[in-house]
C-alpha cells in the first residue's frame, strides 16, 4: 500500500532504516532481490535529495514512480487494438512533489546538464476559454520540439482540460530516473505517467483505473507524437514477476508467467530515437490502408472497427481472400494519390498528414498492412506460447516480428545487406497457392503470422545486434524494443546464457565502437504509482 505524504527528510531518514515501511513498500514492487532493492535505494535518495537541495527537506512531498516498460511481442499495434506483451523493469523514473498553492509548476532535475529548470503557470498556457477541445487546442501548439517539460505538461494540462472548471494546485518537482533516454523503454512516457499521479494527488481528482492509459495516451499527443496508449498501460496495470498480455477497444488485460529458466535481456544500441515524424507517418499508413480496404470491400466495412478486425476468423472468410484484398492495395502512394482515391475522407486524411512530412517515395502501404496485420496474429499467439512453455515457438516469432523492422541482414558477414522489405503481387500468389496446396509444411508457412511485412523502423545497429544474439547457443528470439530507430534490443535467452551473450556482444558490439556494455537483465516489477 502506498505510504502517502511526509516530509522530505522523513523520507531520506526512512531509506536508511532497513526495517522501515519504505522496505516494505519497495519489497512489494521489486520483490526481495538485495541487489535489486540497494539498487533501486540510491535512486530514491537521488531524487530525495534533489529535492531537499532545490526546495528544502521540510516540505511535504509525494513519491511518484513509473517504471520503464519493455514489450516482449506485438510491436507497434497497440493503437490497432493488437495484443502488446508487456513486463515492467528494474528502471524508474521518480517524481518527489509538492504542492502549491497557485497554479504554477516548477520544474527541475537532477540530470541539469540535459534537462535545464523548467516553469509553467497552468492557466497561462491553457486559459478557460481554450479547455474541453483538447484535439483543436493541441493541434495549435508551437513547442520547443524535444523538451522534458513538454512531457509534464502533456499530463498536467489534459488533466485541466478533462476537469475545465476545477482549480488545478500546481507543484514543485524534482526528476530523476535511470531508464535509458530515447532507447525504445519509453522514458518519456514514464514523465507523463507520474506528472499525472501528482496532479492528480494534489488537486483529489480521480480517473477510473481503466481510463488511465488512454487519458496519457492522449495526453502525450501534445508533444507531437501520435501514437497509442500501451506503453502507459504497461507501466500503469503491470504486475510483478508477470509479462502483461494487453490491448485495448475496449481494454483487456492477463497475465503470464515467463517460463522458468529464461531471462530478457535489453540490449541498448546507444543510438537515439530519430523525431517522431516517421513514427507518424508509418501510423497515418495504417489509417490510409484501411481506409482503402474498406472503401474497395464496402461488404466488410460495417466490421471493420480496427485493424485487427480485417482476420480470417473475424470475417468468416478464408485466409486466402485477406490476401487477395491486400493486393488491391498499391505498394506505395503519394498523397495527391491518395487524396484522390479516398475523396470522401479529405479533412481526416489532411489532419492525418499534419504531423509529418510527405515521404519522399510515397506511403508504405501494402508492407505496413501486412506488418500489422501479421503482428496482431503474433501478439495474440504470446500468451499461449508462454502458458505452454514452447520458447522454440515463441522465438520464431519474435524473429519474424524483427524482421518487418529489419533494415539490414547481417547473417551472410561483418558487412550488413540492405533487405527490402515490398510485398509484391509474386509474393502473395505464392502465398495462396501455398494455402490451396494442401501440404501442411506449405500452408503453415503461409499463415498470416509468418508473415514479416515491412514496417521498416529498425536500423543498422539494432539488425546487427538482433544477428549477433542469433548466434549465441540459448537465445531463443530477439526483436527492436519500443518504436525502433535506435535503442534496444531485446533478446529472450536461457537463464543459463546470459553471460555468454553479454560477453558477446561487449566482444563484437561495444568494445569495437567504444561504447560501455548497454546489456540490462530485466526483472519483472511491479506497476506505477504513488510510493
């Protein structure tokens, strides 16, 4: 149970005591691990601390935690209504608050060197006039792209809009964390989360618990991004010592055990997240995709909701007519071309482009549809494969889900192939005539789920580290963590493994580039809150 408010220096006198109810508390969200507990104390003190130096250690103050979030299958279809396979990890951003009695939030952080003091009066940036159209009001803003303030807004000023005539207390707060920054573990998202517990602490609002992911998904829109709410419903509704089976439309949560004897390692890249405009852009693919499949199949739009809905079991139709609806899809569109082939949808189409460039060679659409498609059918077998303990099963998967984000195939040597990732018309006749083959190895190769697309957001260093994990007896399957670009991998592996990868990669990846060893074995914690 949360311990509540106190005094910072109470606080800081509670970590020393080792018999304390703040033991216990971190007990219940990290388990009983003594490494893992001393390691989680030192960044409690830092924040503590931090707050005591910037604003005094009689002031009361509120811990908010959310931990990092790691996705073991179902990459990038939260937002689709597909299955996202979450663990929460040993990585925390802390948030020490107190509250004000205007409506002013101040801002600091322990990192100053990255993350300079911020402030915002509540009111100043969301005046009364301008709440209840959260939509039209974000889609004004002209932000310092890339800001750490910018997160904390997000949830405090959709807070606001949600109660637009409560009086929101402001704070005074001081961040710090130890989640990697742009690596595909969602730091940025872990800042929306605990600003909004504060918030909310402070101002005695409540939002009901199935609500929360989605109110900071949208919250997060503010900084530009358009993605979905999973990574918030990672770190809100995980559970220790579990992986956290989830999608939404309406949300739905499980939970599984990893099977014993294997470990998830993160394997950081070291190169940042590029900005979110391709992010957006391979979203807006999926939107104008379906949008093309239901105006092409008007008999099947009335269910179709999501693109999950477009399956062979939701339909009531064979595999093999998905595939012949997907090649009336064109490989790519320009957006005068697409505007012309969607005239009934102009005004969405145009909001759908306003957060992004135009791609230089056009929208990725059918590979994009199929990346979806095939890995709502993953994420919704990895639940099955856990329970069942079948990690061969799992791993090809998890290979297969990688290899729609594959940039680059290091398999053949040192240096990297460019893999083009284009689902031609030659690639779908095979697969129907696999289906009507009526050979068992031909058609359960030609299973949606096999299937990688070509959602293209890896780069060289992650296919590089993917293939190097590949080759270490015990790794069972590796993929991109997060959005791709940069950051992690994650690698499953056995137990028994886990130093004979590490000591791989630091031979053939870190050392050769001059970098520190970025491998993290995960625990499974506990979820966010207030500690």
């Amino acid at each position: 149970m949360p311990i509540g408010a106190m005094a910072c220096a109470e606080w800081l006198n509670m970590i020393k005591d080792s018999e304390s109810g703040l033991q216990e508390r971190l007990v219940e969200i990290y388990g009983d691990d003594a490494l893992i507990l001393e390691d989680r104390k030192m960044i409690f003190l830092r924040a503590l601390e931090g707050f005591a130096t910037q604003f005094g250690g009689d002031r009361e103050v509120v811990i908010s935690r959310a931990p990092g979030r790691i996705n073991l299958l179902g990459n990038h279809i939260d937002h689709r209504g597909g299955f996202v396979n979450y663990m929460a990890i040993n990585r925390d951003t802390l948030m020490v608050a107190s509250a004000r009695q205007d409506d002013t939030v101040e801002m600091r952080n322990t990192n100053l060197g990255r993350f300079p003091p911020r402030s915002f009066e509540i009111g100043n940036l969301l005046p009364p006039e301008m709440r209840g159209n959260w939509l039209k009001y974000i889609e004004g803003l002209d932000l310092l792209p890339g800001d750490w303030s910018n997160y904390v807004q997000a949830a405090v000023l959709h807070l606001q809009d949600r109660f637009p005539n409560q009086h929101l207390n402001g704070m005074d707060l001081v961040v710090t964390g130890d989640v990697p920054i742009a690596a595909g573990l969602s730091s940025s998202s872990t800042l929306v989360v605990t600003s909004l517990q504060a918030a909310l602490h402070f101002s005695a609002l409540t939002l009901p618990r199935e609500e929360l992911a989605e109110f900071c998904g949208d919250a997060e829109w503010y900084v530009g991004t358009r993605g979905g709410a999973g990574d918030h419903a990672a770190m809100l509704y995980a559970k220790r010592q579990a992986v956290l089976p989830l999608r939404f439309f309406p949300l739905e949560t499980s939970e599984v055990l990893l099977p014993e004897g294997y470990r998830v390692v993160a394997c950081n890249s070291f190169v940042e997240h590029a900005p979110p405009g391709i992010f957006n852009e391979r979203i807006a693919t999926y939107e104008i995709g379906f949008l093309l499949i239901k105006s092409r199949f008007p008999r099947y739009a009335p269910k179709l909701e999501r693109l999950r809905d477009l399956s062979s079991d939701h339909l009531g139709i064979p595999l093999k007519e998905i595939y012949n609806m997907i090649k009336h899809l064109p490989s790519r569109m320009s957006r005068s071309e697409i505007l012309t082939a969607l005239p009934d949808h102009v005004e969405f189409l145009q909001t759908l482009f306003s957060p992004h460039g135009e791609p230089r060679d056009g929208y990725r659409i059918r590979q994009v549809m199929v990346f979806g498609l095939a890995e709502c059918a993953r994420g919704a077998q990895c639940k099955d494969l856990l329970e069942s303990g079948d990690m061969d099963g799992f791993g090809r998967l998890k290979y297969c889900s990688h290899d729609g984000d594959r940039r680059f195939d290091f398999t053949s040597g040192d240096q990297g192939k460019s893999v083009d990732n284009a689902v031609g018309d030659g690639v779908l006749d095979q697969l129907i005539l696999d289906l009507e083959s009526g050979e068992s190895e031909k058609v359960n190769r030609a299973q949606i789920h096999h299937q990688p697309g070509g959602y293209d957001c890896s780069c060289e260093e992650l296919d590089l580290l993917v293939d190097l994990s590949a080759t270490v007896d015990g790794v069972v399957g590796a993929g991109l963590a997060g959005g791709g670009l940069g950051g992690c991998v994650l690698v499953v592996v056995k137990e028994s493994a886990v130093n004979t990868l590490i000591q791989k990669l630091n031979d053939a990846f870190y050392t050769p580039r001059n970098l520190s060893n970025g491998t993290l074995v995960c625990a499974s914690v506990a979820g966010s809150g207030l500690i």
